[in-house]
C-alpha cells in the first residue's frame, strides 16, 4: 500500500494539475467544486449540453487524479 501524500504535497500537486488543465476544464471544475453551480447552470454559462459538462469534468478530474496519485497502473504496480 502506497503512502498518504503530504498535504503540502498534495496542494502543490494540486495546482500543478488546474494549471494544466484548459480554462474551460478549470472553470467548471472550480465552479462545480467551490461555488455550488449546477450542471444546468453550467451547460448555460458555457454553451453546452449537460452531458459535454460532465465530460469536461471528468477530464478535469482526470488531471486532477494522475497529478496527485500518478497513473492508475502506480498505484497497482509499485516497482
């Protein structure tokens, strides 16, 4: 089992990842993530559909995930 990253770590990792990410993956990851908006509200804002919003957010999380944690194989393959 891997260890619990630092949380100095884990914040710089962190922004590492939204600088990565594009301005339209970042607006609605903080959006959904730190304002409260709703999909809907979202998919208005941006001119999407809700379904394009939540595979913005998936992307998002995505960078999110493998800047923090690294690739999913790391943490099922160690060595």
């Amino acid at each position: 089992m891997k260890r619990p990253v630092c949380q100095r770590r884990f914040r710089r990792r962190g922004q590492r990842a939204l600088r990565r990410m594009t301005k339209r993956q970042r607006a609605i990851f903080t959006a959904l993530r730190f304002e409260g908006a709703s999909y809907q509200d979202l998919a208005e804002r941006h001119g999407l559909s809700v379904e394009e919003v939540q595979g913005e957010l998936a992307c998002a999380l995505s960078w999110l995930s493998r800047a923090v944690y690294g690739h999913w194989w790391q943490r099922w393959w160690p060595w």
